[in-house]
C-alpha cells in the first residue's frame, strides 16, 4: 500500500490489529522502537508479518501493566514494520514507521488474542503526503523553549542534529523524547496539525521549566 495519492485512502483497511503500549507514541512519518514479549502481542506482529506488516498503535489509558485488556486512547496511528528482529528469548525488536493517524470507532470480537478495531482514516486525511499543507511553525518559539528547558534540566544534546532536523522531525521527535505524561503526549498526537503541536509542545517544555524556575513573566 502507497501513501502518496489520495486514491490510498479507499484501499486502507476498515479494521486493525490494535497495539496498546505503555512507553511510546507513535506519529505520521515518525519511528518507534518496541520490544514485544507478551505473547498476544507476538502473535499480533506473527500476524502483521505473513500479511501486510502494518499495526495500528495507540497508547494505553492503563496505569497497571498487569492489567491484560487495558483501556486505550482512541487515536492512534497506523504503523509499517520496518525492522523485526527475533530474539533468543522469544522476544521480538521491531521498529515502525508512522504513516496516517486513526479514529478507534468499535472494539471487535475476533478470533484471535490481541485487539482488533474497526478505525476510521477520515479525520486524518491531511496526515497523507498529497494533501499536507505548509506547517508555518514557530520554529524559534520550540528552539528557544527547548534551550530554556536543556537549562532547567542539564544533559547532553546534539545541537547540530536539532537545527538540521526538519519542523516535523523536530517537534515529532521533542513530543516522544520529552518528560509528558500520556495525556500530554496523546494531546500532541491528536492536534489537528503541525503548527498546533509545536504551540502545544512549547506549553508542555514552559511548564516543565517551572518545576524548577518557578513561575516567570518571560515565560
């Protein structure tokens, strides 16, 4: 399946192996590493494999990791496998590339262990190649708003790397990487678009600043 004309739309799946997960949040376009060792779940990638490698991945609404149906946001993102490694302990290493987002509209019975949803692309049409527009972030809001966070809370960063990484890589990558809940994070992944989710991410790095600083009229 080609993402690149809208005619992709009517050939995307009106149902989907449904992943929840814990430590990670998936966006259009960007990467997520995950370990899978549950073995619904690796009967859910068994499944993606023989077929068409794609998962839909949503973040779990559950904060007990014991729990076997945990509840799940309702947005998610479709997924492609783009590396499997099976491990020699049963575990399996995949990374999946973001394609479009989704709408979970029902929970299905199926004949099988993992979740399976029917899904709707229809809200996320702009996430396809042909029809994003310009994003007109406020690069320098995101850049001066990370400089004071990296102050708050020193550690090393690839400076080089952020300034070369394009708007939708950088606000992307700032949204998986940054200290957000899953609520905040599953705000970021439900703004309607690019520009939204850099001014929502400036919000999220301020307020993380004034754990720290305190409330300051500059921010």
């Amino acid at each position: 399946m080609q993402l690149g004309s809208d005619r992709a739309l009517t050939s995307l799946p009106k149902a989907l192996r449904v992943l929840p997960v814990s430590d990670g949040v998936l966006f259009p376009r960007g990467i997520l590493k995950l370990t899978i060792q549950k073995p619904k779940d690796i009967e859910l990638v068994d499944d993606a494999m023989r077929s068409d490698r794609l998962i839909g991945v949503v973040q779990s609404d559950e904060e007990d990791p014991s729990v076997s149906k945990p509840a799940f946001y309702r947005t998610g993102c479709l997924g492609r496998v783009k590396q499997f490694t099976d491990g020699e302990d049963g575990s399996y290493a995949i990374k999946l590339r973001g394609l479009l987002r989704f709408a979970v509209t029902k929970e299905l019975r199926a004949a099988r262990i993992y979740r399976y949803c029917r899904v709707n692309f229809e809200p996320f049409i702009s996430d396809l190649p042909t029809r994003r527009e310009k994003d007109d972030v406020n690069r320098e809001a995101v850049l001066d708003a990370l400089d004071r966070f990296i102050a708050a809370y020193p550690q090393r960063i690839d400076w080089d790397a952020i300034h070369e990484a394009s708007d939708e890589i950088l606000v992307n990558g700032l949204a998986i990487q940054g200290p957000f809940s899953r609520a905040e994070k599953q705000a970021l992944l439900e703004a309607p678009d690019l520009k939204t989710r850099a001014k929502i991410l400036v919000s999220l790095l301020e307020f993380e600043v004034t754990k720290v600083t305190g409330p300051s009229k500059n921010l």
